[in-house]
C-alpha cells in the first residue's frame, strides 16, 4: 500500500513511513477488543461496551469498531444463552438424578 499523500510505502501500523501521514486505520480498535473479551467472560459489561462501541462509531467513521461492537453484543447474548442453557441442564439432573436413584434403589 502507498501513501495518499507522498506516495511513499506505508508501514504495517496504517503510517506512511516518510511523511508520517495516518493512510489506513489499525484493524484493532481497543474499547472493541475490550468489548469482545469482556463478552466472552462477564457478558454484561461486554454487552455494555458493545452497545457504547456500536453508538460511539457512526459519528467517527469507524468501522472496526462498529464491527467490533456488534459481535461483542452477539457474543455476549450467545454467551449468556449458553450459561442459562448450562444451569438449566445442571438443575434437571440436580432433580432428575436423585429421582432415578431413588427409583431404582426403592
Ligand atoms: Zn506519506
């Protein structure tokens, strides 16, 4: 990729490495990645960081974290599905475990 406005080689970081020109934004964006990984973990404060990644993008153009947002959101109400599906299966054997074993042993 060459600069738009020297036309020199621009580095890996999106700076043109002659003129110091910001040529293409970094493909990471930070309150994105801290979205993303809070999601996986405590997907409340992931879906809260999204949805402010998603409502601070449009104005700024930026569409990493516009992405970056909406798959903390995805993320975070997949995640929490999956936490209630894995309580909900947990508490049917917590019942259904104790009934069978009862069952046969009476
Ligand atoms: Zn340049």
């Amino acid at each position: 990729m060459k600069c738009s406005k020297c036309g020199k080689k621009v580095g890996r970081d999106g700076v043109c490495v002659s003129c110091g020109t910001q040529c293409r934004t970094p493909k990471t964006s930070l309150l994105g990645n801290f979205a993303l990984v809070f999601a996986f973990f405590i997907p409340i404060v992931g879906l809260v960081l999204g949805i402010i990644a998603v409502c601070l993008a449009p104005g700024k153009q930026d569409k990493v974290l516009l992405a970056d947002g909406i798959k903390a959101i995805v993320m975070s109400v997949v995640v929490t599905a999956a936490h209630i599906l894995l309580l909900y299966v947990l508490a049917m054997l917590g019942v259904a475990v104790p009934f069978i074993i009862a069952n046969i042993a009476g």
